[in-house]
C-alpha cells in the first residue's frame, strides 16, 4: 500500500518512458504538435508502467503539498500526479482522460489521487497559473480553477496580465473576487506551496510532465486512456482480493 496521505517513498530517479509528455526547459508549444499527432511509441502497453527499480530512496512528507481527490485513508490504489498548467499533455490528459479515470475509480472510492501543481518547464506564466490554482483551493473551488486553467491554457500564456484573466474566471466560477485577488498580490504561502511542489519533484527526478506515482511505481509522460485503466483496474483488484 502506498502511504500517499503520509509520505512519498519513491525511487530517486524517475524512470523516463516514451509516452507524451512535456520536457523541463521545454519551449513553449514546442510539445503542441506531439500532443495533437501521437507517434506509435505513446501507444505504450499497460505492462511499460515501470516497476520499482529499487535504487536509493528518498522520503517526502506530502501531507501539506498538492490537492486530494477521493479519500486516502479508504482507498486501496494511491496516485500522485505531478502536472504543469502549461504542459499541453497535462491540458489533453485532465480533459479528456481524467474525468473517465475519476468516474471508474476515484468516485467508486477504489482510487485517492492526488494532484501537485508543479512549475518545470518554463512556460509563460505557469507559476502565476498555478499560484491561482492555489487561490482557488483557498475557497475550496480549486477543481473547478483546474478545470479553467486547462480550457483556457493558451490564452493565459500568450497574455501579459494573466492576473487579470484568472481574476475573471474566479468571478465566473463564483469566487469571492477580493480574497482571491488579494491571494494572488499577497499570499506568500500559495507561492510556497507551488514552489516546494516543483522542488519535491526535481528532487525525485521529475524531469517532464505529467509524471505520475501509481502505488510507488513512477511513469513519465501521460499513458493512454486504456493503458491507465488496466493497470488501476488491476492493482484495485489485487488490493480488494489477495489472494485471487
């Protein structure tokens, strides 16, 4: 069982899979094209979900860093999710495959996931993106802010008051417009908490993203929908019955 409500344990080097993804230092959009024309090698089996490699350790208390979907304590599968609001990899995977992964196992109680805002790969303005997102969690609405900061992805990157633009989708979202305005100019605690995300994960080894952790096991870049659903309908089924 992975203690994702308590510690992270995992192998100090992430394991590199060619599966989509965004790259640190990545220039910005560089990664559009692979997202919209995937190559054969993103089409990877459930089984390339690599295992441990059972390199040196290390520990990170997670308990304060990232956001929580489904109930960590119940749930007998555990996923961490590392994600950059710039990465269009990270946009096409929670608009199109997440929300079947939440319904089948999160929802049903099988799956605790948990998502970290990280900011790697340089693109314009995910730091702020991910500062609102944080914002928004301060209202208990950072769904909803996730949700929008993928829609609008391109917009907020290509403007010079992206400030102005996440204060409009919170009064959209229906958000307490000043709080949150005043979140963004002054919490010092959401910038800690993007800022110590993206240092957990370089200190893991992330390199790109999404990099998820599935039970301890890391993978790099976004698996195909099928490819995710077989392997978490596996390890739910291996947790609920041990023996089988």
């Amino acid at each position: 069982m992975f203690p994702m409500h308590s510690v992270l344990s995992l192998c100090a080097s992430i394991v590199l899979l060619s599966l989509a993804g965004c790259g640190e230092n990545a220039a910005p959009g560089a990664n559009d094209s692979a997202a919209q024309d995937p190559s054969p090698e993103v089409q990877a089996a459930p089984e390339a979900m690599p295992a441990d490699t059972g390199e040196a350790q290390e520990r990170f208390d997670l308990t304060r860093l990232g956001f929580d979907d489904g109930d960590p304590e119940e749930a007998v599968v555990h996923v961490i999710e590392f994600s950059d609001f710039g990465c269009v990899h990270c946009a096409n995977f929670h608009m199109n495959a997440y929300p079947e992964l939440y319904e089948e196992f999160v929802a049903a109680g099988d799956v605790a996931w948990k998502y970290i805002p990280i900011n790697l790969a340089g693109f314009p303005n995910s730091r702020e993106a991910a500062i609102a997102g944080e914002c928004a969690a301060q209202q208990e609405e950072f769904p909803a802010m996730r949700s929008r900061l993928f829609e609008l992805r391109e917009r907020w990157m290509e403007s010079d008051d992206p400030e102005a633009l996440f204060v409009a989708e919170a009064r959209e979202a229906g958000l307490e417009v000043e709080a949150f305005q005043a979140c963004l100019s002054e919490s010092e605690s959401a910038r800690e908490r993007v800022d110590e995300g993206s240092r957990v994960a370089r200190a893991v080894g992330v390199t790109g993203t999404p990099t998820f952790v599935v039970q301890g096991h890391p993978v790099q870049g976004a698996p195909p929908l099928e490819a995710f659903q077989e392997v978490l309908r596996e390890l739910v089924a291996e947790a609920r019955d041990p023996g089988r």
